[in-house]
C-alpha cells in the first residue's frame, strides 16, 4: 500500500476482501483456541 501511493501507482484487489475479513477469522481461531484450553482445564478463566 505504501509503494503504492509513493509511486501513485494502482492497488491491485486482494484475495481476502477488506482487512476486516482475516481479522474476524484471527479473533475467531484465537477464541476456539482459548474455548479448547478451558476445556481441558489448561486455562482457567
């Protein structure tokens, strides 16, 4: 993005929509992550 706009050139549309998508499926895995650790008593929250 930045050699983009320093080069005014074009950005080229990513696979994954807006930055917001691998966000949501980051925040997702991490709290299936955490729900797995209480399960097996690891985590205590």
């Amino acid at each position: 993005m930045v050699k983009a706009k320093n080069e005014n050139c074009p950005l080229l549309n990513s696979h994954f929509g807006t930055v917001k998508n691998p966000i949501k499926m980051m925040q997702a895995e991490h709290e299936n992550a955490g729900d797995l650790l209480k399960e097996i008593g690891i985590l205590d929250l």
